[in-house]
C-alpha cells in the first residue's frame, strides 16, 4: 500500500511507521471485531506474506496487537527494500481480509491512516510541521 524508493530511510524509521499504522489500526478495527477475530486475521495475513516474505514470520501478534520490534535485529543485514515490501504486504494482505469481512466499511475508516504513514515515509522528519 506505502509505495516508493525509501533507499535513504533508516530501517529503523520505516519499522516506526509501520508499527505505528499497524497499532492504529489494531485500535479501530478491534473496536469492530474484537481482539481474537483481528489476531487469527493478522496471523493469516502473516502466514501469507512469509511465504514471499519468510522473516516475516518473526512477527509478534497478541490480542491486544502486533509487535516489529524483531524485525530491527532480523533485518539489519536485508536490503532495507525487502522489509519495506513487506510490510506492505502484510498491510495488503490484512486490507484484503477485512474486506471480505466487511466490504469498504472498515477499509474507509483506515485509508487516512495509511495516508498519513505514506507522508511519513515520503518526508522523514517531517510529520507533525
């Protein structure tokens, strides 16, 4: 979803962003479905992103949410492309589930909230000016 070249972002930002976007996201949509339902989806989304993606496997997720913090260790030696892509699908790849689920109803209520993580990859630094 979050596209572009982030070549001169530190890995540690691009995982800031996301795990970010992934707690507001995890706020809102538990809100609707419930912790479990959201944690068996992210699970699933995990599952299918790991199979392209296999570090990313590594990634926590409990009732109350998703944690990056392996992924600093995991990928330090990884193009830093490689988790960005990634997580871009991993955030796909949950989209495409709660659409199912819901339709556009959840999706609408998340959009902003990728856009706004889109600028914070775009311009580092930047956010809150």
């Amino acid at each position: 979803m979050i596209k572009g070249e982030r070549h001169d972002i530190p890995l540690e930002h691009i995982i800031e962003v996301y795990s970010d976007l992934l707690d507001d996201i995890w706020r809102r949509v538990a809100y609707f479905i419930g912790g479990i339902t959201l944690q068996v989806l992210m699970r699933s989304a995990i599952r299918s992103t790991a199979v392209v993606y296999p570090f990313i496997a590594n990634v926590t997720v409990t009732v109350d949410g998703v944690s990056l913090h392996c992924l600093k260790d995991i990928c330090r030696d990884i193009p830093k492309q490689e988790p960005t892509k990634a997580l871009q699908n991993l955030v796909t790849e949950l989209f495409g589930l709660l659409a199912s689920m819901s339709g556009d109803v959840i999706i609408r209520e998340l959009t902003p909230m990728v856009k706004g993580a889109e600028e914070k990859l775009k311009y580092p630094g930047k956010e809150g000016e």
